[in-house]
C-alpha cells in the first residue's frame, strides 16, 4: 500500500550533513557503500580509519575502504592517505569468472559477456566481471574513461548505474570503441528513445561483426542508417502502414532500398497492388517491384512508359485479330461481272 509520511526532526542533539553530490550516485552505491558516508559524516575528526569504519557499520576493513575509495572517485568527498602515498591502486583487469569459484560478498560484481580483442574470431568470448570499485579504479586509471562516464550521464540526463557502466567499459576495452565512436552511438540510441545498454551494446556488436568500429565508419553507419529510418518513415505514410513498423516490414523496406528504388517508386507499386487486390499487402507489392527491378524499370517514368507501351501493343494485337483485308474487297468489287449475279455461276 502506498503510503506518504510527514517528517520530522528532533530539535536537539547532534545532526550532520551529507553532501548534495551524494544524491547523484544513491540508487549505483552498494548500500554498505551508503553505511560508511553516514559514518564519515558523523564523525568529529577528519581521520578516516577503515578499521574503525568498518567496526562502526558491521563491515570489512575492506568494504570499508572499498567505500571511501568510491565516494572520493565521483567527488562527494576528498581522500588521501595520511602518510602521502596515492590512493590505493586496484587491479583493473576483469578476469574470466571461474563457475567453480564463488563471488566473494565484499564485492558485488556485474557479468558481461566480451570478444577477446587478442584472438582473431569474433567467436572468442569470454564472461568479466566488474566490482563497483573496479569501474572506479578504471576511471582514475584512464582519463578517457571518466570522460565516458561524464559525457554518457550527460546524454542520458541522470547517473549511470554499475550495469550499464560496466557495459560502455567492456565495449571501449574489448570490442575497441573509441570514446567519441561509443559517444555518437549512445546519443543515436538516446534521440530514438533507447537508453538501454542491452540496445547499446546489441547494436556495437553488430558493427564490430561487420567492421564498424573506428569513429568515421561509425559516423557513416549512423548517417545511412538514420537516412534509412527517414526513408522508412514516409514509406509508411505513403503506404498507409498504422503503428508501429514491424520487423517483416523493415526487412522489405531494406530490399527495395538495396534494390534502388526511391519513395515514389514504391508507393505506385502500392497503388497498382491495391488496384488489383483492393487493399494493400506486402508480398504482393514486393513481387510487382521485383519484377520492374528485373526488367530494369526503376522509376515513375520507366514504370509507366512502360505500362503505355504494353497497353499499346495490346490494342495493336485486337485490332489485328478483327481486321480485314479492304483492299481485296474493293478488287473483287471491281472485277464482279454483274451479270452473273443471280446465275449459279454467280453464286459460287
């Protein structure tokens, strides 16, 4: 049941405060992630101890500092050592996931499935994993990378979750996408209304399955490809097609493109199929344009002279069936003798 609640607080006693930043990054943190911000706010130092932290909020020392780690790599607070020495380096790599080796708790992972870029096969898959500490550590590892997260969340007006982080991660580190090459594919998706990294990622492996990967390849396939959304869209105007296009539909639409015909072409094949079977279909449209695509008429103009000269040929054809010979008349009228009419000569 849904339920709204008036809130409250105490007049007394201690309060502390959050920084504002940490809204953005609520619904990716790992809720232990959050228990440690609450911990770090609450205290009167400004000494972080993970061992203490994690004493504190019931955690490990090291989800503890798996915690500080990420709330510094996305700025809601600052940290360093307290000796000087850099924040404490993770390994990046995603390994293979052994099945018969359990997920440890202390690190919530997300699987991906990638292509090995070392192996010359397409076929050559392997599952990663990446911890929410892992895709941090990535980003200040590799100033490309914060750049992606930044500019992706930008596109998509809210914050990325370690989903969809760790799908953009693999498509930079194993399919070989630049930044602006993902970049260009994510706002594409985003103007259509797919935000989904399952989509994302569908559609970049394609390209990589067909060698679309660097930025200018990827720049020409969008621009074909949002000609052909285009081309589509007023196909279906001009056909009369309500709702949304199905994927048979598409799939024509593709042939008849491939074949060279343009809007107009099409939409006199869709009248002629509706003259002659009192709605429109589909196949029955594609067969009259493979024929004309056979017989090399690929426009208005070629189609109708065409249709002039065969109903010209056709008239030609009946009044030759009809006709007779005048002149042989007017030669038999001339040598009549017309005093045989009547006579059994005559006759005959």
């Amino acid at each position: 049941m849904h339920m709204r609640y008036k809130i409250g607080v105490m007049p007394f006693g201690r309060v502390f405060t959050v920084p504002c930043a940490a809204e953005n990054y609520i619904k990716v943190a790992d809720p232990k992630f959050c228990k440690v911000l609450i911990a770090l706010m609450c205290t009167d130092t400004d000494i972080a101890d993970t061992d203490e932290l994690a004493a504190r909020c019931g955690l490990t020392p090291s989800e503890a500092e798996d915690a500080v780690i990420f709330w510094s790599t996305y700025g809601v607070i600052s940290a360093a050592p307290e000796n000087g020495e850099p924040i404490k380096q993770v390994t990046a790599e995603p390994q293979p996931v052994q099945t018969a080796e359990p997920v440890p708790q202390a690190q919530p992972v997300v699987l991906t499935e990638a292509i090995d870029p070392m192996k010359n096969t397409a076929a050559a898959k392997s599952t990663v994993r990446y911890s929410p500490k892992d895709l941090a550590q990535k980003a200040r590892e590799n100033t490309e990378l914060a750049t992606l997260y930044e500019e992706v969340q930008k596109i998509f007006g809210r914050t990325i979750n370690t989903t969809e982080t760790a799908g953009f991660v693999n498509l930079y580190e194993y399919y070989g996408f630049s930044v602006p090459s993902i970049l260009i594919l994510t706002r594409f998706a985003h103007e259509h209304g797919k935000d989904r990294i399952a989509y994302i990622e569908s559609v970049a492996k394609d390209w990589h399955s067909r060698g679309i990967v660097e930025y200018g390849a990827v720049e020409a396939e969008i621009i074909r490809q949002t000609e052909a959304n285009r081309i589509d869209e007023k196909l279906k105007r001009v056909l009369g097609i309500e709702g949304s296009l199905t994927k048979k539909q598409l799939e024509y639409f593709a042939r008849w493109r491939e074949w060279g015909f343009d809007v107009e072409t099409i939409d006199l094949a869709g009248q002629r199929c509706r003259e002659k079977k009192n709605r429109f279909e589909l196949g029955y449209t594609n067969g009259i344009l493979k024929r004309w695509q056979e017989e090399k008429l690929m426009s208005v103009e070629a189609v109708i002279a065409s249709e002039l000269r065969f109903e010209q040929e056709r008239t030609d054809n009946a009044r030759s069936d009809t006709s007779y010979d005048v002149s042989g008349w007017e030669d038999m009228a001339l040598t009549l003798d017309p005093s045989l009419l009547g006579t059994e000569e005559g006759n005959r």
